[in-house]
C-alpha cells in the first residue's frame, strides 16, 4: 500500500474511533436503561417519609421509593437500589453511580451548577405544628402570630429565622440540642413549632398528640423538590419530564401526597 493510502487508510479509522467515542459519550441514560433492563436509583434512606430503608430487612419505604417503583414498571425495567449520602449525592450522580437521585431533593442553584433537575413533582415548605387541643383556637399562621403564643424552634435554624419573620407578636423561643421545638410543644412548654411539611408528615404520624396548622396551600418558604440527573443527556431529561408531567395529570403525585405527607 502507497504511503498516502496508507496515510488515508489510518486517516480514516481515527475518524471512525472518534466519531464511536463521541456516540458512546453522548448516548443517553433512556437507552441504555432499556437495554440493560435496570433503573439505578441513589437514595439515602434516612429522609422520613421520602425514602426511609427498614435496618430489619433492608428495604425502603416511601414517598419517592414509591415512585421509583412505578417509574420501572412504566419503563418495563427492574428497579435497582443504589445506597448512597447526602454527601455524596452529586458526585454520585456525576460519576455516573446511579441514573437518577431520588429521596427528597430540593432543586437549588448550587447542586444545579453540576447537576441536571427535572421539573419539580411537589412543593416542599414550612407548616406549624401544635397539639391536636390547641388546633380549634391555633387554625392559622394568623392566629399564631399574638402575644401569649410561644413558637418553639431549634436555635441557629432556619426555622429560628422563619420564625422570627412570620410571628413578630409572638414570643420566639430557640431551644438547643438535645432538645427540638416538636418536643416543646408535646411537653407544653410551647404553643407552636415550625418544620418542614416532609418532617411534620412524619411527627404527626410518630406522636399523634400533634397536628398540622392549615392546608398545604398555606405553607409557607415553599421549595420545589426535583429529581436529580446528570447533565447533558437532554433525552433522559424530557422523559422524566414528561413522566412527571403526565403523572401529575392522571393525579399520581397528589395521591402520594395524601398517603404519605397527609395532604390536606
């Protein structure tokens, strides 16, 4: 062979290297799910109705666990559970650990600098939680803002602040650890405490003395909760996108609701 063909020849299959490197690189989640018949989920289980793993049995339980579960079955793929932290979250998603997060992510501008979100599924925000005896005259985040009212909250929180900020009539008590707002309130040391919707779904469920001030329409510091994905794999993206939404529109997400943060 001529040393020009042979120079073409070479040429030609770096070309084709290339161009299979650049197809492997940019091939997306969706197919290779559906080839290898497996969808990989990080969760941590330890986040309370959202994903909580069973130390007996080493299952999950919740409201993402039971999502992720229909997301397979509407895939026809096997569910694989990839155990994962909170502090390795991203860098699990971005080493490609798992195809996708899901165990109560809130979407944020500093995880959306390395990470992909879906749309939002449901919205996330702060509820006050008072005794059931007290929820006749404590009905509203008006109510609670007047003098006698005492908000318990955890100090150096957020909450320390939302509390702050939403009941400037009331008196504010911040309560170090051991000791948590919730407890406050069981012990009647307090009228009120604050916590997120997700943490008050679990509270009222473990002690059922409490109860959730208002609807979910009335939380408030409201935060969209995403799932999670690596970046530049739109095809992933739009079809957990359109998941979601076609989810949402046959009233999926707000069943989850109701069964596992007791929607109102």
């Amino acid at each position: 062979m001529k040393t020009s063909r042979l120079v073409g020849f070479i040429a030609g299959i770096a070309t084709l290297l290339a161009c299979s490197l650049v197809m492997a690189q940019n091939r997306s989640h969706l197919n290779t799910i559906l080839e290898r018949g497996s969808l990989r989920v990080g969760t941590t289980g330890d986040f309370n109705p959202m994903s909580v793993r069973d130390t007996t049995t080493n299952e999950y339980k919740g409201f993402d666990i039971e999502a992720m579960e229909q997301l397979a079955r509407d895939m026809g793929v096997k569910l694989e559970w990839v155990p994962t932290e909170w502090a390795t979250l991203v860098p699990g998603i971005v080493s490609d650990r798992y195809d996708l997060f899901a165990g109560g992510a809130s979407l944020n501008m500093a995880r959306a600098k390395t990470v992909a979100f879906t749309a939002p599924y449901i919205e996330a925000g702060t509820v006050p939680l008072v005794l059931k005896t007290n929820a006749v005259k404590l009905k509203s985040w008006t109510d609670i803002n007047r003098k006698g009212v005492t908000v318990a909250v955890l100090m150096g929180t957020v909450f320390d602040e939302q509390a702050r900020a939403h009941f400037p009539l009331a008196s504010v008590k911040a309560v170090e650890k051991p000791a948590n707002g919730f407890q406050e309130v069981l012990a009647g040391r307090a009228q009120v405490t604050i916590t997120s919707n997700i943490e008050a779904a679990a509270l009222v469920q473990t002690y059922p003395a409490l109860a959730v001030v208002g609807a979910t329409s009335d939380m408030r510091n409201k935060r969209p909760f995403a799932y999670p994905v690596q970046q530049g794999d739109p095809t992933w993206l739009t079809f957990l996108d359109n998941w979601i939404a076609l989810k949402k529109s046959e009233g999926y997400f707000e069943r989850l609701e109701q069964k596992w943060l007791g929607r109102k």
